[in-house]
C-alpha cells in the first residue's frame, strides 16, 4: 500500500489537521472598495454618489435598484438601507492630475498601477486610494481626507463654503466601528425627520379644524351682514306694502313706512271699479273701468287680440 522503497511519511501527510484561513489580499479588497461600485460591481464612473454608511456607488445602479419593483428582486445588504434617491449624497470629487486613465492599458503591454487613484484631496493632495481614510459632507458633498480636516479646522467647507456640523462628516468606506457610529446616526436622524412631520400633520390638522369651526360659527360681522338682510327684506316687504296702501289713496308721506294688518291687505285685492269711495274720474283711470272697454261694433272680426280687448 505504498510506503515501499524507503520513503518516511510525515505526520501531516497521514493526519488531516484544521483548514488555515484564507486570508484576503488587502490591496485586492481595496481596489474592489474603492475602484468598483458596492451594489453592481461595475467600475465606479460619474456620476458618483455615498450612502450614509460610507460606501460609494454609481448613481444609475442606485436608480435601477429602486426602480426595480419586481416580486423576484434579489435582496441586496449593500443598498438594504437605502429607502430612496435622497438617503444618497451625489459626491463633489477633485481630479487627480497624474492620474492617466485607462488609455494606456488597453493593449495589455503595460503595468497597471492599482493603487493610483482617480481623485485626489483638494486641499492636502493625498490620493483616495484607501490608503488614507476620506470622508464627505452630507450638506454638499464635498469631499476631503481626515488629515484636511484635522489640520484645517473649520465650520465651513474648504471647497464651496456651505456651514456644517461634526453630525454631517461621514467616513468613506470606514471599518467596522465607524460603520456601526454611522448607523446609528442614520437611525436617529430618520427617526427624527418622522417625528417632525408627524408634529407638522398634526399641526396642519389643528389649523384646519380651528378654520372649519371659524367659518360654522358666526361672528359679529356675521351677524351684523345677517340682521343687515333682514332688515333689508323686511324694508322691501313694506315697501310693497306702502304701494299697496298708496293705491286706496291713503296720504303718506314718503320714506315712511306704514304698517298694515291683514284686513286691509285683503281689502286691496277688491277690485277698485267696485269699490264706492273712489270718484268716476278716478276709476276711469284703470282699464278695468267701462269707458276703457270697446263694444262689439268697434272690435274687428279678423284682427288679433289686443291687450285692451275684454
């Protein structure tokens, strides 16, 4: 069973021990952070955005992503977190001037340096190759490595001038404890923007109910516009009562208004030919006195009616 002409076996021949653990070749995991976008893993190219964890993306892959409303979609734990297009930061990134590009490389006859970056600092000069640890502001963008910030010390940013806070600097691609800071922060701050527009929903709701029982209840312009019309419908029944009265020749002065029961205002829809106190002269006045009708004789057979034939 072998082991024939002379040869020694070593123990670890015979006896399988534990599997060593692979390890990961650091500057391969370092160009796959900083190189290559966390949710497609295609080359990172603008434009380019950060999550609030650090972790640099192409900003299609994300809209992809969340456009992608299909049943089948695979979960991805590098964009779990993000909900939509603003828990994303389009970045403000400075050119490297040394850097050549992927020109040259393309016939194969030429050393490709991984550790070249593509962007630089604006304000010291370090590479953003993974090499230094970089950071961002959520406010514009702009990005700078800590060092720049450290050693320039401002509220403001070094780049576009916009104020912010040591809340708004997110770390690039950080290890595990900063990721595990930034999460934390992410909680807090969605938490708080829930809260906010809960208190203005309800805010909005008070008003609206404070509006509704304002316009159901009359005030004292209201109430004063109400007894306004009444009093004006009332001055137009009197009216049309003072015209009434005037007809059974009753002297009133006007502007005055007189009141009148009900016995006489059936008394005015007498007939005023009927009636004895009024003259001749008077009645013949109306059309409904005899002079003002036409006898037989003097109505036409073939004319049309008039608005004085009886």
């Amino acid at each position: 069973m072998g082991c024939d002409g002379g040869t020694i076996p070593k123990r670890h021949e015979l006896v399988k021990g534990p599997r060593k653990v692979e390890k990961v070749d650091k500057n391969a995991e370092l160009v796959a952070r900083w190189h290559y976008c966390a949710l497609s893993q295609e080359k990172l190219r603008r434009p380019i955005v950060a999550c609030e964890l650090g972790r640099l993306y192409n900003k299609d892959a994300i809209i992809e992503f969340l456009l992608d409303k299909s049943a089948d979609k695979a979960p991805m734990e590098a964009a779990s977190h993000i909900k939509s297009i603003k828990n994303v930061t389009e970045l403000n990134l400075a050119d490297n001037p040394a850097w050549s590009g992927d020109k040259e490389s393309i016939k194969g006859d030429k050393y490709d340096d991984m550790q070249s970056a593509r962007f630089i600092c604006p304000v010291v000069g370090l590479e953003m190759n993974g090499r230094h640890r970089f950071c961002f502001l959520r406010n514009c963008g702009c990005v700078f490595s800590e060092r720049a910030l450290k050693e320039v010390k401002a509220e403001v940013c070094h780049k576009c001038g916009v104020p912010f806070q040591g809340e708004d600097v997110i770390i690039l691609n950080g290890n595990k404890e900063d990721v595990e800071t930034l999460k934390k922060r992410m909680e807090d701050r969605r938490l708080k923007s829930k809260l906010e527009k809960k208190s203005k929903k309800c805010k909005s709701a008070e008003l609206a109910s404070q509006q509704d029982t304002a316009e159901d209840s009359p005030g004292p312009s209201k109430a004063k516009n109400g007894q306004d019309c009444i009093s004006s419908t009332s001055g137009e029944k009197r009216q049309i009562i003072f015209t009434k009265s005037s007809d059974n020749g009753n002297s009133s002065v006007p502007g005055k208004v007189s009141k009148v029961n009900k016995a006489s205002s059936i008394a005015t829809k007498r007939s005023i030919a009927d009636s004895e106190e009024k003259s001749e002269a008077y009645k013949s006045i109306f059309t409904s006195h005899s002079s003002a009708k036409r006898s037989k004789e003097e109505c036409s057979n073939w004319v049309t009616h008039t608005a004085y034939y009886f």
